[in-house]
C-alpha cells in the first residue's frame, strides 16, 4: 500500500456456463465440522472427525464397514463432541485427542477441567503418583 492508501477487498462473482443463473463463488464457503468421542460397547472409545454428526453416528451404528473400529463394538453411543468451522483445526484436536490417555478423555467428557489440568501436569509422572496425589486433592479439597 502506498502512502497510506487503505486495502479494499471485494468479493467477485463468476457466473458458470453450466448455469447462466447460478453464481459460484472463488472463495470457500464456511461448514461445520465436528470432532466426536463415542463409548463403544467394550468400554473403550473411539476419537473422530466429520462434517454430519447425525451422518456419521448412523454409518457407526450400521456397521457400515466390516474393517472399522467401531464395527466389532457395537453398540456405540455419541459422548462428546467439539464443533470447528476449519477442516484443518477439527483433524489437528482429533489427532491431540487420540494421544490423550482414557483418564485425559474422561476429565473432558466429565468437563472436569481441574482434573484435566492435573493430568496435563503429571503426563510424565507414574500413574501411581498421580493417583496418589488425585486422591489427595480428593480427601483435602473436595
């Protein structure tokens, strides 16, 4: 910008030749993603990512792919999920996600944020330690 000319963004329109009335836009439209968490009947869960919650809870609990996690655990119910309106944010929370222990996830699905922070701070430490210390907290502070 030359001398302290301001920037004007506009936003252009291209009609397409497959239809003169419809107008496609150059720039990306704005969509939900969602980041979900489901209890699978053994117990254990499963971390995902899609656009179509409802789309997506009906595919699991149709067995929809032989090969699939969730597919041999059966039964699975929707426990949580986060809402994105980028792609790219909703896969970077799925992978941080699954490298959370199932302590970690439970602290988020409960929305026990103290819990969660304690276990952010012991990630190093034995289990038994942490243990030790939750129950601690638990008798002193509860």
């Amino acid at each position: 910008m030359k001398n302290g000319s301001s920037l004007k963004l506009t936003l252009s329109t291209k009609r397409t030749s497959e239809s003169s009335s419809s107008t496609k836009y150059r720039f990306a439209q704005l969509h939900n993603f969602y980041v979900y968490i489901l209890l699978c009947s053994d117990e254990s869960y499963y971390v995902g990512v899609t656009n179509s919650l409802d789309r997506r809870l009906k595919e699991h609990s149709s067995g929809h792919c032989e090969k699939s996690y969730t597919n041999s655990r059966l039964p699975v119910q929707l426990i949580y999920f986060e809402e994105f309106k980028y792609i790219l944010k909703a896969i970077a929370r799925e992978k941080q996600l699954k490298g959370w222990s199932r302590k970690k996830k439970e602290a988020l699905i409960k929305g026990n944020l103290h819990e969660l922070i304690m276990l952010a701070q012991y990630a190093n430490t034995s289990n038994y330690a942490f243990q030790n210390f939750m129950k601690y907290v638990e008798k002193n502070f509860s």
